[in-house]
C-alpha cells in the first residue's frame, strides 16, 4: 500500500432469513444460521486489516454480520442510518472517505449497487459488479480521494 492510502472494507451483510417469512418489522429481520456462519468468516478474513472503526446499518442482520469481527478485535460497534437499507450511496461515500481507516462498513445490497455506479462515475474500474450477501468491496483511499475498489467474494 501506498503511503497515505488507506482501505475501507465495505460488507454486504451475511445471509439473512426470508423477507416474506419474517412476521416482525423488516429492519429486525435476523440472519440464518448459515449466515451467522458467513459472520465468523468475515471476522476471520477482516480481522487481519485491525480496523479502526466498525460503521454498520441498524438493521439486525448488520448488527449481526459484523458482531463476531468486534467482539474478536473489542472495539465498539457504531450504527449509522447512511448504511441503512435504501440510503443513498451519497450519504456512505461520505463515511468512506471522512471515516478513520482502516474501517469496516456493513450495508446491504441496494445502497452496494448504488456504491458501484458512482465509483464507476468517479472512474474507478471495477473488476465486477457482484454484491454477494457477505462479501466485501475493499476500497483504497488516498486521503479522502477513491483511487482503487476490489471484490473479495464472500468466505462462506
């Protein structure tokens, strides 16, 4: 890494229970068991990076996906409605680029969509378009400018 640069790892929560199946509110939709199997995965894969700060949506699935990763390095987990299902994109490149890194940032799979055609605004190749429940796009920083986005796809 190049000095001055800096990754934030943005995670698409892990596998989640049916939307349809689900009798309580949506944003307490809980993950499956083989999603909280992804959850220790990812804390498994991330944990290496040592994150400074760990951002993710109030959704419980969220919560939930990054919880093993902070109980693993204990450090607190900040929720933030810029992550929270149907946000702008504009609202989470703002926390990538202000958020002391490295960081881990856990959202779901529309505001990673809407992340993807802006970095690609912004001239930033991507490799792939997928958004897989927990995978992650890591994204290089340099000061508060995106230079590079890669994919890792999800460990589990």
């Amino acid at each position: 890494m190049q000095p001055g640069s800096h990754e934030v790892f943005v995670v698409r929560h892990a596998k989640a229970g049916s939307r349809h199946r689900h009798d309580g509110p949506d944003v307490e939709r809980p993950l499956t068991k083989p999603g909280r199997r992804q959850a220790q995965a990812l804390a498994t894969v991330l944990a290496p990076a040592d994150p400074r700060r760990l951002w993710t949506s109030p959704y419980r699935r969220c919560v939930q996906t990054l919880e093993p990763l902070a109980a693993r390095l204990g450090r607190p987990l900040c929720t933030d409605e810029r992550l929270a299902e149907g946000a702008d994109a504009a609202g989470l490149l703002d926390l990538v680029r202000s958020t002391e890194a490295p960081a881990v940032l856990c959202t779901h799979g529309d505001v990673l969509e809407d992340l993807l055609v802006r970095l690609m605004g912004l001239g930033i190749p991507l490799e792939t378009t997928e958004i897989a429940k927990g995978s992650t796009w890591v994204l290089q920083r340099d000061g508060a400018d995106l230079v590079k986005a890669r994919y890792l796809p999800p460990p589990a």
